[in-house]
C-alpha cells in the first residue's frame, strides 16, 4: 500500500518570523535560470524539509545539514545589509557586488573627509 503525503502547511507574518523571512531570502538568493530562460525561486521549503528529514534521522553531519547551515549563516549576514544592498546582492554577479560595496565605502570615506575639512 502506497504511503500517504502529509500536507504541512503554515501562517507566518514575514515581518516578525525570522523563518518566513528566511524563505523568502532563500526564494530570491537560491533563484536560477532554466534553459528557456525562465527565472526559477529557490525552493525554500524543500530545503527545510531535507534539512528535518536528515535532522531527524540522526544524520548530524550530513551535505544536508551543512549547506542549510552555511545559507543560514549566509541569510544572517545578508539581513544586516540595507534593503537596496540586499537587492544588489542578489541581482547582480559577486564581482559586481563587492565593487559596488568598494565603491560605497569609498563614497562614505571621502564625505567623511569632506565633513571634517568643513568643520
């Protein structure tokens, strides 16, 4: 006899569940283009149920478990950044990024320079 599928589904207000927006981080971070060129969302809650499947089966030192991690990790960096910066990240190419970032704090630098030499 066929297993039966368990629909898990849930409410979160995106501007105080760090899981909600945690999904929609990795929705826009995790996107992709297929060959139609058809742009893709990150499938977030594949990968939070990957994670728990592995989680709960005791595989503490899986693939699984360490990219969720890692993206964890990622999505808290990404969240200290401004909502312009975060968009950035995600649009443009890593070189392009940390250019603009360079480009940014050499911008604060010289205002910087320029309120101190009026003062």
């Amino acid at each position: 006899m066929p297993a039966g599928k368990l629909e898990l589904k849930f409410t979160l207000d995106i501007a105080s569940s760090s899981t909600a927006q945690f999904i929609l981080w990795y929705e826009r971070a995790k996107r992709t283009t297929n060959e139609n060129g058809r742009n893709r969302k990150g499938n977030a809650k594949k990968a939070i149920v990957d994670f728990l499947d592995s989680y709960f089966n005791g595989h503490k030192n899986n693939s699984i478990i360490s990219q969720i991690n890692k993206d964890i990790e990622s999505f808290k960096e990404d969240t200290k950044l401004s909502p312009e910066l975060q968009k950035a990240k995600v649009n443009l190419s890593n070189e392009k990024f940390e250019l603009l970032k360079k480009l940014l704090e050499e911008s604060e630098a010289e205002e910087k320079k320029n309120v101190s030499a009026s003062a």
